[in-house]
C-alpha cells in the first residue's frame, strides 16, 4: 500500500519569528480527502558537553509553554545564516554556557513530533571544554543558569521532572547507555 497523502491545497494561517502555521488539504491513499495542520521550523541544535572530569553542563531556565523552569542542554534555532548545524551548535554553546569544545561530534538527529512539525533536531556531542573569557551574548530575552552535574546528579533531576524535554531526555538516557557499555 502508498501511504503518502498528496497535498491538494494549502495556506499560511500565521507566520512568526521561529515558526509557520499551515493547513494542508491532502488527498489519503484511500481516495478521501483530510486536513493536516503542520507547523514549520527551520530545525534545531542541542549539544551534550562533557567536561573533562565526566560532568555535562546544563542549563536551567523557564519554560512558558509548560509554565515550568527545567533542566536542558544547551540549544538553539537554526539560524538562516548557519551553513550547518554544526555552525549552530558552536554558537549556541558559546552563548548559552561559555564554553567553546575542541571535538565537536554529530551523534544522531530526530524529529520532535512528526504527526504535526517538521522540526529536526541535530544532537551533537562536545568535549575538551574550554571557558571563553569574552563569549558570545546571550539572547536578550534569555534568563538561564549553568549547571554542571554528574550523571547521578542528572538522573536525579530526570527522577524529580527536572529535565522533561525530549532533547534532554535523549541525552540522559544516551549518557547512561555510553556508561554500561564502558562498564
């Protein structure tokens, strides 16, 4: 069977600074017709830093959606003037913590919630943390804290719902796998 479903119409509801709404008319493989209501976005970056002593840096802030301050890594937009996700992810780990890495490794992407978004995120892995003295300015309306914990200390804050969102999430349970196999 062909799953696809051709996109018969479609219209632009609202477009914003990070997002597009859209409502697309599409025609199922069984002959009927269904709306689909998709949000567009240029895509994202979260890195995991490790420092030298095993630790992974965090960020701490307040979330309006879920009206919640939590735990992530570090993240950010894919910007229109990024090359790559890489370029992203660099500046994102200098503006966000401070820090620059000396490796810098793509482990995997995903996307967030294909029923609705096409939003991908790349995951990259960054060591040989070094703290940049003048880094790049965090966005003005950014508020976050740094943290660095151990993985006993992260799953602690995964056990009290501390870290909730699926980019974290991912890289808590991929710290853990990285674990026992080393073990």
């Amino acid at each position: 069977m062909d799953f696809v479903e051709k996109t018969v119409n479609k219209e632009l509801i609202y477009k914003g600074n990070i997002t597009e709404y859209w409502v697309e008319k599409v025609l199922l493989p069984n002959g009927k017709k269904a709306d689909r209501e998709i949000v567009k976005h240029d895509g994202a970056v979260a890195i995991m830093p490790f420092t030298a002593d095993g630790k992974m840096v965090f960020v701490k802030q307040f979330r309006k959606a879920i009206e919640k301050t939590i735990l992530e890594i570090p993240a950010g937009k894919i910007d229109a003037t990024d090359k790559e996700p890489a370029e992203t992810g660099k500046r994102e780990l200098e503006e966000e913590t401070g820090f620059r890495a000396a490796r810098f490794e793509l482990e995997t992407s995903f996307y967030t919630s294909p029923g609705f978004t096409n939003e991908l995120v790349y995951i990259y892995r960054a060591e040989g943390l070094t703290k940049v003295d003048q880094p790049l300015a965090q966005d003005e309306d950014e508020f976050i804290e740094i943290l660095t914990l151990s993985f006993e200390e992260a799953w602690e804050a995964y056990e009290q719902q501390l870290i909730i969102d699926s980019k974290t999430v991912f890289a808590l349970f991929y710290w853990k796998l990285t674990r026992q196999t080393k073990n």
